[in-house]
C-alpha cells in the first residue's frame, strides 16, 4: 500500500521533471533562433550583394501606371495631315519631364568649403589693501591679548587674478561630382514633381548605391531635361555601398552594442 509520503514525493518528482523538460525546450528554443540569425549573413559568404528588386521601388510603379490626361484636346483632321507638330515627340516640342514616369537627368556637383577660427582671450587681476594701524587704540590692545604673535594692526592685505584662452577652428572640404537619372513619381496638386533616382553598381562583390530624392518644379527644369542638386527642395543624397569592403568597414554588431552600453 502506498503511503501519502510516497505520493507526495513522486507528486514532487513529476513537477521537477516538468519544469526540467519546459527549461530544456525554451532553451532550445533559443538555440534554434540564434542558429538561424547567424546563418543569414553566412547565407551570403562567396556571394555577391544582391541589386534591390525593381518591382519595390516608386520608380516601377510611376513608370508602369498610365496617367490621366489633365484636358482632353478634340484632334482635327487637319492637324493629322499637318507636317507641324507641337508635342513633346516633335523636333521643337518640350520634353522636359512633366508627368509621372518621366525621366530627368539630375545633375550633383558638390564642392563645399568652410574654414572657421575662433581665438578668445580673458584675463583680469585686482588688489585691495586695508591697513589699520590706529583705531582708537583697539588693534594694539587686541593684539596684546592674542596669542602666538598674532596681529591685527598690521592690515589686510588681498590679491587674486584669474585669466581665461580659448581656440576652436574647424575645416572641412567635400568634393562630389555624379549624375543620375531621376524618375517622377508624384505631380503635387501645386504642380510641384517629387522625383526618385537610384544606380546601383556592383564591381567585384561590392555593390554602390546612389540615392537621390526630393521635389522640382517645371520651370527649373533645363532645356536639356536636367536639373542640378541645388534646386532641389528636400534634397536627400545618399552615396555608399554594401558588401565585402563595406562590411569589414564597420565594427561588428557586438562591438557597437558594447560601446553603446558601456559607460566608460
């Protein structure tokens, strides 16, 4: 006959093996998730840096939607027949980009300076003297009371100074020359066009990315269908790259969390 000491140890048991096999399961759990994230980036050892898929960029869905004509203009016979066309197709025709899933040439030339030097200097000095070698007779009196040789009859006496230099300067010199061509993706109710570039070239499994986005009006649009950085509102340009040089460049993931984290 089993006694109630005995079940409630095998009760105790069962509870410990319990815990024992959920404690063993979270930890596979986890072994199985740190196992798959370092596999990603091992996924791509002797590979090169795959291009992004044209199909998740604003580019591919301006230039695949079909825009709605503004007016609609009633076309006449005789204009078929004409030699004379006034379309953005003609020899004198205007094919600055206007609509969404045009192109345009934007043209980046950066050469920025500024040298700045700052020199600050401060200083300032003071003394003050009080003497009160009679008053009443009262140092003297004082004094024959302290003990050690002190006096007071003798005065004040204070000096100080303090001074203060400062430097700054600062330089900087940026030199970026490049031209991509950009595609419109939105026509704002103001006619303003929000325009979007990328290039990506790969060169020994090092790929380079140029970015550039950011909103244009038509009128500043040049005859040529170019447009220079400057007049771009907003303007964000991103040069860069990713892959095998890209990648030794940076500190690893755990050096980063650590100079983050630490306080020192």
């Amino acid at each position: 006959m089993i006694t109630k000491s005995c079940q409630t140890r095998v009760m105790l048991l069962l509870i410990q093996a319990r815990d024992r096999m959920m404690q063993l399961r979270s930890m596979l759990i986890l072994l199985t998730v740190s196992a798959i994230a370092a596999c990603a980036p091992l996924s791509e050892v002797g590979r090169a840096p795959d291009f992004t898929p044209p199909q998740e960029t604003p580019e591919h869905a301006a230039l695949y939607r079909v825009p709605i004509p503004e007016t609609v203009t009633p076309v006449r016979a005789i204009d078929t027949a004409s030699l004379w066309s006034s379309g953005a197709r003609s020899l004198l025709g205007d094919r600055r980009a206007s609509r969404p899933g045009d192109i345009l040439t934007v043209v980046i030339e950066i050469d920025d300076r500024a040298e700045i030097s700052n020199n600050t200097a401060r200083g300032r000095s003071s003394t003050n003297s009080v003497a009160l070698p009679r008053f009443l007779g009262i140092p003297q009196a004082i004094d024959d009371r302290l003990p050690g040789g002190l006096a007071i009859s003798e005065g004040i006496e204070t000096t100080g100074g303090s001074s203060f230099s400062g430097n700054g300067s600062v330089r900087r010199n940026e030199k970026l020359t490049l031209r991509v061509a950009a595609t419109v993706v939105e026509r704002l109710p103001n006619g303003v066009l929000r325009i979007e570039g990328r290039q990506e070239v790969r060169v020994n499994h090092e790929l380079r990315e140029l970015l550039v986005t950011g909103h244009v009006r038509t009128e500043d649009i040049a005859r040529q269908n170019e447009i220079t950085y400057d007049k771009i509102a907003g303007a964000r340009i991103s040069y860069g790259g990713r892959g095998i040089i890209s990648n030794v460049q940076q500190p690893p993931y755990g050096a980063q969390i650590t100079e983050i984290l630490t306080p020192f």
